[in-house]
C-alpha cells in the first residue's frame, strides 16, 4: 500500500511538475542534433564493442597459454587496464600528442612509410574509439577465458580423440557450449559500453549527452534536454536486452528440455491467466 502511494505521488509530480518541462522534451527529442548525437552513440557502441570482443578472444587465448611470456604479457594487459578508470585512459588518448608530438609508421629503427603530427592522427573520435575499445578487451577477455574453462576437458580430449584437429574441436565442441556462459555477460558489457560512451563527452566528441549539452548550454532548459537523453538511453538498452535475451535463447538450445519463453509467449500466457483460462502450450510454439 505504501510502495502504491508513493508510486502515485511520483508520477502525479511527474505530470504536474513544471521543471521537467515535458513540452521541450517532446520538441527536441526527435531534433536533428539529438539524433545525430544518438547515432554516434550507436556507432561508438559498436566498434568499440567490435575491438573488445577481438581483442577478449586474443588475450583469452593467450592467457591460457603454457607460455609464460605469452600467458604474462596477456596478463599485464588486463591488469593494467581494468585498473585504471575509463575516463583517465580517455583523456590519456585524446593528450596523446603531449607525449608524442609526431606518430609514424615503418620499420623499427629504420625508414617511415607514414608520419604526421599525432593531433592528425588521433582524433576526438579516434582517441574515443581507442580509449572504449581498448578497455573492453580486458573485461572481454576475462569473460571469454571464463566461457573456454567452463567446457570440460573431456570433451576436448574426445574430440581430439575422434581426429578432430585443434581448430575444429574449438568450432565444433568447445564455443557452442562457451557461449552460453559467455553470451550473458557480453549482453551486459554492451549495456554498459552504450553509457559508457556518455564518458567521451569530455573529449569533445558529440554523442547523445554532449549534443543535448551544447543544446541546454544555449537554452537554459538542462532537465528537460537531461531527460531527452536519458529516454533515449533508456529506449536503446531497452532493445539491447531483447537482442541478448533472444540470443541467450538460441545458444540455450539442447541444454534444458524446453526453451525459455519468449516475451510475447508470457503476454500471451498472462493474458490467458487473466481472463482464467488455462494456457495451452502449442507444441512448436516455443520457435514464435
């Protein structure tokens, strides 16, 4: 009764509080600026998540190497950064040419193919996408070294004992059942990169929380551009857990009986319960 009352009382603040200006959140929560900002958000998300997981599956198998210069240097990696912050590792990128006024590309201790000031090389994108990326790769490679020691070795060594070469047996036997321990926590590392990403506005890169910055910074009405981005945050991650929870469901195949229901399948099964009458379980119906 009281969560109920207090329930009440936040949404009627909600609606009757003028200082969230609901007004303005409607007008600029499709404008031009906002959206472009969102997309940048998506694409940071993106590559950032792209370098991470290559690069978790790389440390991953290195970490689990019999050679310890190998298995150690994988090792350093991760260590030095899951301990320092994002953000400092963010600004580290983006004063890159305080350390190094000119970057080039050739032979060690010989002739340069490519060289150029570092401002010219590391962008305000660029240094986002180095910072995000290289980050998520110390986190991804933990939970990938997770998934790998998840599958018993009996299993490999079957499958070693069937010809299979190490390749195979890594395709075949070995990532199917990783995944699912694997799928899981990446779903959520990719939530966390899409607000991670509000971090790179400090680098002056326009994403969604800088772009409605440079919008309040110019019409005074901070809450109401704070909530735009907030929804549509809100809005992305929503979809983010849809897509994890459909994937978790395919690679659960094979190791429960029946698969887990859909979203749609538990509306329609409260719908059911609701009107009182029973819910059938179609057979089949486990693939809508």
């Amino acid at each position: 009764m009281v969560i109920a009352v207090l329930a009440a009382m936040f949404l009627h603040g909600l609606v009757t509080e003028k200082g969230y200006g609901w007004g303005v959140v409607g007008q600029y929560f499709f404008s031009r600026r906002v959206l472009d900002g969102l997309v940048l958000t998506i694409e940071l998300t993106v590559i950032a998540m792209a370098i991470g997981i290559a690069l978790g599956i790389v440390l991953a198998v290195m970490r689990m190497s019999p050679n310890p210069l190998v298995s150690g240097s994988s090792w350093v990696y991760i260590w030095f950064f899951r301990g320092t912050p994002l953000l400092v590792q963010l600004l580290f990128w983006y004063n890159l040419a305080a350390l190094y006024p000119k970057l080039g590309l050739g032979i060690p201790f010989g002739p340069e193919f490519v060289s150029g000031t570092a401002n010219s090389f590391i962008t305000p994108f660029a240094a986002a996408i180095f910072g995000l990326g290289l980050n998520e790769g110390a986190y991804m490679a933990e939970i990938v070294r997770a998934g790998f020691l998840s599958v018993d070795e009996g299993q490999t060594e079957a499958a070693q004992s069937l010809g299979m070469t190490r390749l195979q047996t890594m395709r075949r036997v070995v990532l199917p059942q990783a995944m699912r321990v694997i799928i899981p926590p990446t779903g959520n590392e990719t939530i966390s990169m899409l607000k991670n990403t509000s971090l790179v506005s400090v680098i002056a890169v326009t994403e969604l929380l800088y772009s409605v910055q440079l919008i309040y910074a110019a019409n005074y009405q901070t809450i109401p551009l704070l909530i735009v981005a907030s929804l549509w945050y809100l809005v992305v991650t929503t979809l983010l857990t849809f897509g994890q929870y459909y994937i978790e469901r395919h690679y659960s195949r094979g190791s429960a009986r029946e698969l887990p229901r859909t979203f749609l399948q538990r509306l329609r099964d409260n719908l059911m319960t609701a009107r009182g009458k029973p819910s059938a379980r179609v057979p089949g119906s486990e693939h809508i």
